[in-house]
C-alpha cells in the first residue's frame, strides 16, 4: 500500500480541507511561488523533505500526514465508519471531514507517544 502514496496529492487534500486555495498557499510559501507552481506541487508523488516540512507548517498537519496519508485507508475507514442502514443519515463531506481530523489525531498523538519514548530511552542510555 506504501506505493499508493501521492505526497502532491496529500497536500491538496489537506489544503482543501483547510479551505485554502492554491494561491493563498503560494503567498505562505513565499515570492517565488505562485498558483502554478502550487498546481505542478501537487502533482507530484514525491516532494522533497523540506518542502513537506513548510506545507505541513502553513496547513499545521503533522509531516507524517503529508508523507504517509493514503486516500485508501481514509476511504476504507470512512466505509466501516457507520453501520450501512445508518447512510442515509449521514452528510458524506462532514463525515469525511471527521475521518480526515480523525487521522490527524492519530498522527499526532504517535508523533507525541515517539517523542516521550526517545526522551525515555535517553534517560535509560545516559544513566
């Protein structure tokens, strides 16, 4: 499933979440971006790390979202979200919208749970 990955396409889609368009990221990232190069951005599978590193910073989503985020597992999730002959009640943009900080929950509450983990084992190591 690592291969179903689109870095480009996980920027748009937190963007949009986010009710950003392709300008306004532009302008956050600086003079020598604009929509265009926005567009081309998330296009591509693979972004480089520091670029990844700003977005995730101007969108505020953990990198880890923008580097492992997999329209898959969100579309499985949101199928088994609720049971079938509830569906009709249901507004699939807010519940895809409630799956999406869901899953940014959840990345950052690993990033956290890694952090307190590396502070433990240096502990353990400098004793």
């Amino acid at each position: 499933m690592k291969d179903k990955i689109h870095h480009g396409r996980n920027v748009k889609t937190f963007r949009e979440m986010k009710g950003l368009k392709q300008e306004a990221l532009a302008y956050e990232l600086g003079e020598n971006w604009n929509q265009k190069k926005v567009s081309l951005l998330e296009q591509k599978e693979v972004l480089a790390p520091d670029i990844i590193s700003r977005i995730a910073e101007i969108l505020n989503v953990p990198e880890e979202a923008i580097e492992n985020f997999n329209e898959d597992v969100a579309a499985l999730a949101l199928a088994n979200a609720k049971e079938p002959d509830t569906w009709s009640n249901l507004n699939p943009i807010e519940e895809i919208f409630r799956l999406h900080k869901e899953i940014i929950a959840l990345y950052e509450r690993l990033i956290n749970e890694k952090e307190e983990m590396i502070i433990v084992l240096e502990k353990i190591a400098f004793r």
